[in-house]
C-alpha cells in the first residue's frame, strides 16, 4: 500500500493532519490538472492555483470522502474542479446573458482544441448532465477522461470494469454527446 493510500485512508477516519499531507503531496499533480482543464475552458479569471484551492476547499467541506487510492481521489477532484469551473462560467454567461453559440466538436482530441467559449463549457456539461440521468457510468468515463484527464487504464481500475468496457463507454458517450450537442 502506497503512502498516498495510507494518508488517505487515515485522513477519511478523520485525520485533518493526513488530509492535508495528501495535498500537499499532490499537490503539483492538482496543479497540472487545474491548469488542463483551465486552458479547455478558455477565457476564466480563476487562475490554476486558485482552483486547487477551491477544491481543496470543496473537498474539506463535503466532510468524510472515501477515497480507496489516488486514481479515486484524482477522479473526485476532476469533478469538483469541473463543478467549479461550470459554477463560474454560469455566473459569466448570467451577467452576459447570450452571445453566440459556435458548434462544439466532442473527441479525443479535445486537450489541443484552443480555449472555448463559457457557453460551450455550458454546453458539455448539460449534455454530461443528461448522459448521466440515462447511463451514470458513461457520464463518469467522460469526466475522468475529458475533465479529469484520466487513461483508459486508470479509468478502469477506479471504476472496476475493464479497459475495452471503458473504451466502449466513451465510444457511446462521445456519440451520444455529440448528438446532444448539434
């Protein structure tokens, strides 16, 4: 067993101590999956440090998490960095309120698009939303591999199912996105 897994079992019993090592540990980890979902997202004011800290601050506030090892741990920050970003981009289009809606391709090139726009981050997400209602284990493939930046492999360790089942999901996902999305 890892000292990350450790930390994170002692910190899930409740030790603030542990809880705070785990992030400082990963810290640089954190930071690099901020600033990979910042740059998808484009045009944000929150820097990537910032977001680590709102998560972190999220994470702390949610109380007791269960996190068996760091793939888990990562996959959960994904989607509270995500929840945050899609928090912030809704306060930007609500003070908007419009603007035009380009078209958005969903694919596995998606980390060297160039920065979208807040209502395309809108977009992904209430069609994530809706993925999710219909089939929740599709909607978790997305956001471990496109908010969370995850493998194939390590998708399928933290969900326990095989890589060509996850492989299969995000095929269905992004098709099922992309419709969602047109």
């Amino acid at each position: 067993m890892s000292d990350i897994t450790q930390l994170l079992r002692a910190a899930q019993e409740g030790d603030r101590q542990a809880s705070d090592q785990v992030v400082a540990l990963l810290y640089a980890d954190l930071r690099r999956l901020a600033q990979q979902r910042l740059r998808q997202s484009g045009d944000l004011t929150l820097s990537a440090t910032a977001l680590v800290h709102e998560s972190y601050l999220r994470m702390n506030k949610a109380g007791s998490l269960d996190f068996p090892d760091r793939k888990h741990f990562f996959a959960y920050a994904a989607q509270v960095m995500r929840s945050i970003v899609v928090d912030q981009v809704r306060a930007a289009v609500a003070e908007r309120r419009g603007g035009g809606q380009d078209a958005v391709t969903f694919n596995t090139a998606i980390a060297e698009l160039p920065p979208q726009h807040d209502a395309d981050v809108l977009r992904v997400h209430e069609a994530l939303e809706e993925l999710a209602q219909m089939d929740p284990r599709l909607a978790r493939v997305v956001e471990m591999r496109y908010f969370g930046g995850l493998l194939e492999s390590e998708i399928a360790d933290s969900l326990g199912v095989t890589e060509r089942t996850v492989q299969r999901d995000w095929q269905k996902a992004r098709l099922f996105l992309s419709m969602a999305m047109k």
